[in-house]
C-alpha cells in the first residue's frame, strides 16, 4: 500500500493529521493528531486500514 494511501485511510479513520510515517517490518507506522491528542498507530497492509492507536506520552516518545 502506497504512502498516500494510508494518509488517507488514517484521515477516514478519524485522525485531523498525520505527522509521521515510515515503513516498518512490512508495515506503516505512524503519528498524528486523533481526537486532540498525539497518537501513533499501525497500518497492516492486508487489512488495508490504521490499527493499534495509542496516546503518545513523554515517556513512549522519548523510547521511540
């Protein structure tokens, strides 16, 4: 799944930006911004859709 691609799909699934992106073990992997909050979630190439949010806190960023 092209890039542009799963901006798109991230926007349909809520989210009002996404900041991050890079490819991952076959996956996508990104941040953005999803009900006000800092978020980062995966995108599975077979589903075709972002998965697995969570609130990106201080404490995860600085780990990344």
């Amino acid at each position: 799944m092209p890039a542009q691609q799963v901006i798109e799909k991230a926007l349909k699934a809520g989210y009002t930006q996404v900041t991050k992106l890079e490819a991952d073990d076959g996956r996508w992997e990104g941040e953005g911004i999803k009900n006000g909050q800092k978020m980062d979630f995966r995108a599975d190439p077979r589903r075709h859709q972002p998965r697995k949010t969570r609130r990106l806190t201080l404490r995860s960023a600085l780990r990344a």
